[in-house]
C-alpha cells in the first residue's frame, strides 16, 4: 500500500482522503449506522486522513462519537476555521473549543483557515490570527496549520507566503488545471515542502457523471473499462506533488472505486498515452465552449476585481454539462465563487469597460462583451442585497442552528 509523506509534518497519508461533507443521510441527518460503516471500512482498508469541518453540519460532532477506541489513532482529522464566522480575536479561541469537545480530541491533527482568499485572510490577519495559530500550536491544541482556498490564482502564493504553513487544500482537476491555486500554485506550495489536499478532483460530481457524448467515446475508446471518474481521479494522483484527493463518499461503492484507483495510482504512473487521451478530452471540452476561454488568468488582475476566468468558466460550465432549472450547479458555483459569498466579489456586473484586460489575452477575446453575456446570464436586480442577507443574516442563522441542534 503507497502512502505519501508530507516533508513538512512528516505524517504519511494515504493518497485518497474521506471527505465528510456528503455522509449518508437518513430523514435530513447523518445516517450514523450508515456513515460509521462506510468510514470503519475506509480506515480498515488504509485510508488514514478524515477532513470535515465546522461548517459540515453535525459532521465534527459524528466523527467525534465513533473516532474512538482502536480508531482514535488511525487517522488523521483535519478540520477548519470558519473564516466567515469571524468577528474579533475571541471568535475563533471561542470556536477552536468548541470543535475539539465535538470531536472528543485534545487535539487536532490538521488545522485549515476555510475557504480565504486575499480578502478574507486579510480581514483574518488584522485580528490577530497568527498570533491565534501560534498560541493554538504552543498549547498543543493544533498541531499542524493550513488553508483551503477559493481565490484567483494570482493571490494564492501571496497567501502560500504570509505564513509558514505546513499544508494546504485546492480545488484541482484536469478541467480546472489554471484556475483557483492552479498547477502553477501547486508547484509553489510544494517547493516549501507543504502537504497538497486536493478537492473536488470530480468536479462535484461532473467529471464522473455524463459528459459530452464526444468526450465519452473518446475515453471509451482508450480503455472501455475505465470510467470518467477513474481518469479523473489518475490524473489528479498522477501529479507527484499531490499528497491526497478528498472525496466525500457516501455508498459502499463509491468508496470501492476509489480505493482501487488509490492503491494503484502512484506519481506519475499514468502513460503518455493515457495522458494523451485525457488532453484530447480536455481539448475536444473546450472545443464545445460558448466563450473560447483557457482560463490562463493573463488578463488578471482587474482593477475592478472582476474575476474574469472564474466568470468564464462557470458560464462555459452551464452550457458544457447542460446545468438546467432555475437554481442550477452553475448559478450556485457563480454566487459561491465570483459574488462574494465567502470573501471576494469579482462577478462579471462590476466590469465598467476600462479594457485593461483585452491587450493581455492570448485569445483575443472581446471580454468586455463576453462579461456582459455572464452578467446576464447569472445576475438579476436586487442579487448584492440577498447575497449580504446570506452573507450576514443567513450564515450566522444556519450556524446558531447547528450549535442548536448539537447541544
Ligand atoms: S474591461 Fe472590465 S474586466 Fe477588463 S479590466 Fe476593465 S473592468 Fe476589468
Ligand atoms: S479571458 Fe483570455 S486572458 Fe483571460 S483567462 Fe480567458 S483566455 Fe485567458
């Protein structure tokens, strides 16, 4: 069985890691029988890494109840700051309490800052957190520190240097190679060493599911026995830099799968021509793409903080995966990524049209009238006023009932 160190903790982690965000449910809650099998099998198997966080509903306090005994020392728990729910310094001593009576622990293996970009760390650091982080490490609360990140890539090794972090957690997969840390990021964050969790190695879901029929025969072609997921999922552990892929995984099935792809999938381990086929699926992808974006990010920064290939890239992924419906996958992706909810606003309405961005693309697109098609696509009047009710209104709500229903 392969595991991969992490230079910087020396910890050795199993390259699949259960993500416990999506457990079974039964009647809206965990369904407890259900999860703690699934994930006793998990670790029985070799999966030794468990990543939740306090924003993951009931997920901390579940974990808690059955990490216990002959499990308590076979993984790794790693979970996470709410940026969000940050007020002043006291918040986050406040929550960090809070998270380790849940999970029954005196400590937490693996500590991450959730969800920051720029903005968010820092409004983070001008209440101390380092001071936070250290004090937390001192007393032997945490013992290693990270972020997960959801930002333009141009600001991720900004952050990748404002600590000395020991790990990080990345939306990374073959369709979304330069957006967000990107691969560029990777190699960064693992030239310091630090441990590399990947999220979302699926897409969500996207890459395993129906794609276009092209991309389909493409990959039927190659290797009729592999199905999307497996290629999605090779090529993420293909990347020598990565240390794991998360997946929430709730069927015995699913967990299957991706163990068999784990224990076979060493670095670089995937042929040329495997990785021929998955850049021929990628190309055949973008071919079908409404706006002719690569997602380089060289038209970056805007001085209005548009995030102009994050824009593109969910607009493109509307028409691409056929997200349908009035709340769709794209709609949520585009309010989740580019409106702010979690830090930044850089959706495609604050383009004035200055034009700083048209000389710098490769493409040579007119990305003042391609924002405009994203605007209307996703935007609606009175979208700031629900999307700062969400942000402050209904985000402090959802988290007192959590604490509610915990008690
Ligand atoms: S034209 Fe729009 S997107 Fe481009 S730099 Fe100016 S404000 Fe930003
Ligand atoms: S708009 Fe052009 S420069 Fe900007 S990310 Fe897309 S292709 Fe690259």
């Amino acid at each position: 069985m392969q595991y991969r160190l992490i230079k910087k903790t020396g910890d050795e982690i199993f390259p699949l890691g259960f993500g416990a965000m999506r457990l079974p449910l039964k009647n809206g809650k965990i369904d407890r029988n259900k999860a703690k099998e699934l994930i006793y099998h998990a670790i029985n198997k070799g999966v030794n890494f468990i990543d939740t966080a306090y924003l993951y509903g009931d997920s901390e306090t579940f974990l808690g109840e059955i990490l216990k005994g002959e499990y308590a020392d076979k993984v790794k728990i790693c979970t996470k700051l709410p940026a969000i729910n940050v007020r002043k310094y006291e918040d986050m001593e406040e929550i960090l309490s809070e998270q380790l009576k849940r999970l029954q622990r005196d400590s937490i293996d693996y500590y991450l800052i959730h969800a920051v970009d720029s903005k968010a760390m820092n409004r983070l650091l001008k209440k101390d957190l380092i001071k936070f982080l250290n004090n937390a490490r001192n007393e032997g609360k945490i013992r290693h520190i990270g972020f997960s990140y959801h930002g333009p890539k141009e600001e991720f090794p900004l952050l990748i240097d404002v600590y000395d972090w020991d790990v990080v957690m990345v939306q990374y997969n073959y369709f979304d190679e330069n957006v967000q840390a990107s691969i560029e990021g990777i190699e960064y964050a693992a030239s310091k060493d630090m441990g590399i969790f990947v999220m979302e190695p699926l897409k969500g879901g996207i890459l395993a599911g129906k794609m276009p029929s092209q991309a389909e025969e493409i990959f039927k072609k190659a290797n009729p026995n592999k199905s999307n997921a497996q290629w999605a999922m090779e090529w993420v552990l293909n990347n020598r830099n990565i240390t794991c892929v998360l997946s929430g995984m709730n069927s015995p099935e699913q967990l299957e799968e991706n163990l068999e792809i784990a224990y076979k999938t060493t670095p670089m381990s995937m042929s040329f021509e495997d990785l021929e086929t998955v850049e021929i699926v990628k190309r055949v992808m973008r071919d079908s793409l409404k706006i002719n974006c690569s997602t380089c990010g060289y038209c970056m920064p805007c001085p209005r903080g548009v995030n102009i290939p994050e824009c593109m890239k969910i607009y493109n992924e509307k028409f691409l995966f056929n997200h349908k419906g009035f709340i769709n996958q794209s709609l949520m992706d585009y309010f989740q990524y580019v409106c702010g909810i979690m830090g930044n606003s850089g959706n495609a309405g604050k383009c004035n049209g200055c034009g700083k961005c048209l000389r710098k693309c490769p493409q040579k697109l007119d990305i003042i009238s391609e924002l405009k098609k994203v605007k209307k696509e996703f935007e609606f009047p009175g979208m700031k006023y629900i999307l700062s009710f969400v942000r402050h209104i209904g985000f402090p709500l959802y988290r007192q009932l959590v604490k509610l229903l915990n008690r």
